[in-house]
C-alpha cells in the first residue's frame, strides 16, 4: 500500500509516481494520491483492484456517507491528468526549479532535510507565533505563500516551512523566494518575529 501525495504526477519518467521511480509500480496493490498537489485541485483517489475498490467503498467509515466530488473537479482532475500524460515539458520545467530552489536554500545555509520530492521543507527554530508572523511576513510583503508544520507534528522548538514549487514559476521567482527566506531568517535570529507575536497577543 503506497501513500503517493508528493509522487504522483511529479516522480518517475511518465510522472506514474513513486512507484515508477524505483521500478516497483506493478508491485503495488492499494495505491493513493491526492489531487491537492501536482493536479492543483481538491480531493483524492485510490486504485487497485476491483474487488479491493469495492471493499473499500463499502467499509471505510470516512466513504460511507461521503459524496462524490462536484463534477467541475472531476473534470478538471481528467483535463490535469491529460496534461500530464501529453505534456512532459510540464514536469521538466517543475524538476528545474525544484532543483534551483532546492539547491539555492542549501547552498544559502538553509536545513532542507532529506526531501527527494518537490515538496521543500525548510526547518528552522522557533515557537508557533515567531511561525505564523513569518508566513504572514512571507506572504504581505514578499508575495511568498508557504504552509506551517509545527507541533506535535515535528518537535517543540522547530518551525517547519513547507515551498511547494510549480511549473508556472520562474527562475526568477525561485531567486526572489530565496532572498525572501534569508530576509526573513534573519528577522528570526534578531527576535523581531517574537516581538511582532508578543504585540498581537
């Protein structure tokens, strides 16, 4: 059973996931993928085999009384999917500015983690208000969206920000986020984000 939210669409040569990227795809019976990431959309889906779809459908308790998605969604998830399949160039362009991002942040002291994904953590110290004045910050006055983990998801004392890279961005965007976060690191260090918290408490 594989959870594909950050795979699929991105990862192997087709963008099948990462299943394909490490040659295991016809190995796996239950798997599941988000449309929220690289279909932009709402919603989910599982696949398998029917008679597992079917046990599913009938037996999990978040689909017993669920409803389907509005069909604007499912038609803008089989248009996504299409363009998946029809327009690699799409996943070649996210790879480059994956990549640019990825290693503009290392190489300006940020601790990315182990990320083989587009998803790009970046981890920094710090306690849930100094969090969400930067990603206010980040969003007001640099145009840099980005979403909070914090805990009990990653431990007391850690601030995980989440850059989740598109194929409509551009190298250009890729080196202003990168100025942005120093900026913003640096506000960090000097406190002005835990005064900033400390004045709107």
């Amino acid at each position: 059973m594989v959870d594909d939210a950050h795979g699929f669409g991105t990862l192997g040569k087709t963008g099948a996931g990462a299943g394909e990227e490490q040659g295991v795809q016809d190995d796996i019976d239950v798997y599941f993928a988000t449309f929220a990431k690289s279909m932009a959309g709402i919603g989910a889906f599982f696949a398998a085999d029917k008679d597992i779809i079917q046990y599913l459908q009938y037996n999990m308790r978040s689909q017993m009384f669920a409803k389907s998605l509005p069909m604007a969604m499912v038609k803008g998830a089989l248009k996504r999917l299409d363009m998946l399949r029809t327009m690699p160039e799409l996943k070649e362009k996210l790879w480059e500015n994956t990549n640019a991002l990825q290693s503009g942040l290392k190489e300006n002291g940020f601790n990315i983690g182990k990320t083989n994904t587009c998803v790009t953590p970046v981890f920094l110290e710090g306690d849930i208000p100094e969090a969400m004045a930067m990603v206010h910050d980040l969003r007001e006055n640099y145009g840099v969206f980005c979403s909070i983990v914090v805990y009990p998801v990653i431990p007391k004392g850690m601030i995980l920000l989440r850059l989740i890279p598109t194929a409509a961005h551009t190298l250009e965007d890729v080196s202003e986020t990168i100025i942005a976060f120093s900026n913003m690191r640096d506000k960090l260090e000097k406190g002005v984000y835990k005064r900033l918290a400390a004045s709107m408490a």
